[in-house]
C-alpha cells in the first residue's frame, strides 16, 4: 500500500478515535444503564425463579433523564420539606424520591440540624463521598483514614461557619455540635443518590455484627467489657450526649 494511503488509513483511525472520544457522555451513561438493566432483568429472572425477593427496579437511560429535566422542577423547598426527626436533631433531605429532578444524576443533598449536645452516629458511607458545608455553629469533627504508612490516620479538629469538610467514600467519620448554647446547622452534598441513611454502616450496627468473643479478642480485653453494649442494630442516625 501506498504511503499516503497509510496516511489516509491512520487519519481516518484518528478521526474514529476522537468522535468515539467525544462520544457525549450522557449517551455513554446511557448504554451502559442499559446493559446494566438487561442483566438486572436476567438476575430479577433468576431471583423471580427461585422464589427470593423482588426483581430489582428499573434503572432509567438516557432518554428519560433527558426528559425527566425537561419536565420536573428545578426548584426545591429544602428546609420546608419533611423531616426526619431523632433524638438530638433532624434531618431533611433532597433525593430522587423528593426532588425527582434528581432522578439518575447520581447525587443528593441534606440539611442537618444538631441541638446542643446533638452528634451524628460516627459511620461510613460504602459508595458515596460527601461534602459538609457549615450554615451555622461549630462542629467537631473525627475522619478516619486509611493506613499506608503502618499508621491510622485520624483527623480531628473543628468546623466553623463557612468552612467546608470532605469525607471521603468509606472514610469511618462522625460529627457533633460543639457549642452548649446554639444549634449546629450542616448543608451535606453526596454523590448518591440513596436516601440517607440508607447507604451508611453506623458504629452500633457494626459492633453488633461481631460475636462478642470476636470484639473481645480484637480490643485485647475480657467479653465481660462488651456486656453493656446493646444487642439492638437499629441505626442511630443522630442522637444526644447524656
């Protein structure tokens, strides 16, 4: 073959390459959504056969959430919406289920109040990061990181108004209000679009998975310490100090 016809050839891969490149990546979210769904559809098969659980929900391509942005709302009424009320603050969240614009964009937002005294269950998140943005107070803050060195890496320190704190994905973090005389006022952003708490594994729920003996030998000390430690795996979410 010719040079230039190999100079042609290579010029047109590249071209390919670069349209496949500039493939819009909705439409690639898309096709893989599908290919996503048409196994989910052979597995809920499977599951339908043999008589264990549901058939698993239908995840929506490209299209619909095109058209989904074109008709919902883009306007939220976050801190008028429904709470979700604990023992030492409440919770109020954006997610697919009450901002349906939200719907497969992979992403939700809370508002977190905190009274005096209140604290968020220390937890992790298994498939989101999340970003905390201080409205109002102070918050004391413990975020747990990996061990590369030999060595845990546990940061602790304090959050004013205006500051903003990453937790990463998987990262063991908690936070509490550190005032004794106002609330503590939180705007969370996660890259999920599970509601809270839906995608976090708290401490309590954690120690509870664990036969006592197994707590006992990993802490180096007697199963008679864990005695005090409640058996329920209910989540705590938030709650107060005593």
């Amino acid at each position: 073959m010719a040079k230039g016809s190999d100079e042609s050839a290579a010029d047109g891969d590249n071209a390919s390459t670069g349209n496949a490149d500039r493939m819009n990546r909705r439409t690639a979210l898309g096709a893989g959504a599908v290919a996503l769904g048409a196994g989910a559809v052979g597995a809920g098969a499977v599951v339908a056969a043999t008589g264990f659980g549901a058939e698993p929900e239908h995840l929506p391509v490209a299209a619909e959430v095109d058209n989904n942005l074109a008709r919902s709302s883009h306007l939220f009424k976050l801190t008028s919406s429904e709470k979700d009320e604990y023992n030492g603050g409440y919770l109020q969240g954006a997610t697919e289920e009450s901002f349906p614009v939200l719907l497969g964009q992979q992403g939700a937002v809370y508002f977190v109040r905190l009274e005096v005294g209140g604290m968020r269950e220390p937890h992790w998140h298994p498939t989101a990061w999340e970003l905390n943005f201080i409205v109002s107070g102070r918050a004391k803050w413990t975020i747990l990181g990996t061990h590369p060195g030999g060595a845990y890496r546990n940061d602790v320190f304090e959050a004013d108004q205006g500051d903003l704190v990453f937790a990463p994905q998987g990262y063991f973090h908690y936070f509490e209000n550190a005032h004794t005389d106002m609330p503590l006022e939180v705007l969370i952003v996660f890259n999920t679009s599970a509601k809270e708490p839906n995608d976090d594994i708290g401490i309590v729920g954690a120690l509870n998975s664990l036969p006592r003996d197994v707590l006992a030998t990993a802490f180096g000390i007697p199963v008679s310490a864990f005695d005090q430690v409640p058996y329920e795996m209910k989540p705590v979410v938030i709650t107060r100090r005593r």
